[in-house]
C-alpha cells in the first residue's frame, strides 16, 4: 500500500465525502470533486484497492431495535507474555458483545466496548471471561449514560 503522502488533494477529497455520505452516487461524488464520471471512478477504484476505503456499511441505530447497554471495560492481564495477549484477543474475537477492542498504554493492557441487553447480562459476560482462565487479573466497567459526539476520525490533521 502506498503511503499517505501519495494523496492528492482529490483523493483527500474523494475520501473526506465518503465518510460523509457513504451513500453518494458516483455522478454526485464526481461533481464535488470537479472530476468527470470515468476519472473519479479510477480514483475511488485505487483507493479501495489500495486499502484506503476498506468497506461501505450502514450505521445502524441498535436502540430502535431493541434496548441496549453500553458498557467501556478497561482490562489489565496478570502476564504480559505475547501468547497471553493472544490468548486474550482470540477470547474476545468469538464474542459478539465486544464490538471493539483497543490494546492501550498506561494503566491497563485493553479497552472493550460491550453492547449487552442490561447490566445483568454484562455481569454474566464479565464473570464468563474471568471463569474462562484468559489471564484477566482485574478490570473495570464504565457504563455509557449517553453518547454526546460520534464523528469519524479527521483527514486531515494540523
């Protein structure tokens, strides 16, 4: 994959819009960055194939569906040998609930983003991961009162 550097300031563009409105039809998307059809087409082809655009997906409102708690869990391990973050990630890989996992710095080895039914069904996650012997030493659970600014990341940074 190419560097960030080889962007050009359609391509930057092109991507800016797309984390937008990921829905944009082709000839709308080539107007806004003054391209025709056929060049804008090439551009966005390359920036899929290059991994700059790595999926389209809808961002999907889980609450309208049905109620949900959202639950951040900063995990510490009580080993810090590379099979016992493997170990760790696969765990976690097979459940459905953590929608997202960041290995940090500091304090703590994991940041988990849970999505459970209650509170009681994220106690029974957290007591299921500790009785499944993954090294977990200790963690701590934060439950989301709500949500006040979700954005994709910048582009662009000064």
């Amino acid at each position: 994959m190419k560097s960030k550097q080889s962007l050009d300031d359609r391509d930057m563009k092109i991507l800016e819009i797309l984390q937008r409105d990921g829905r944009i039809t082709k000839s709308e998307l080539a107007a806004q960055v003054n391209l025709s059809p056929a060049p804008c087409w090439e551009r966005l082809k390359k920036l899929e194939d290059q991994g700059y655009i790595t999926g389209f997906s809808a961002d999907v409102d889980i609450r309208k569906i049905a109620p949900v708690t959202e639950v951040l869990v900063q995990v510490t391990l009580s080993n810090h040998r590379t099979q016992d973050f493997k170990q760790f990630e696969d765990k976690i890989d097979d459940m459905p609930q953590v929608t997202n996992c960041w290995s940090i710095s500091g304090g703590a080895d994991y940041m988990l983003r849970l999505i459970v039914a209650d509170i009681h069904a994220y106690q029974d996650l957290m007591e299921t991961l500790l009785e499944s012997q993954i090294g977990i030493e200790k963690y701590f659970g934060y439950v989301v009162v709500k949500e006040t600014k979700s954005s994709p990341p910048p582009l662009k940074h000064s």
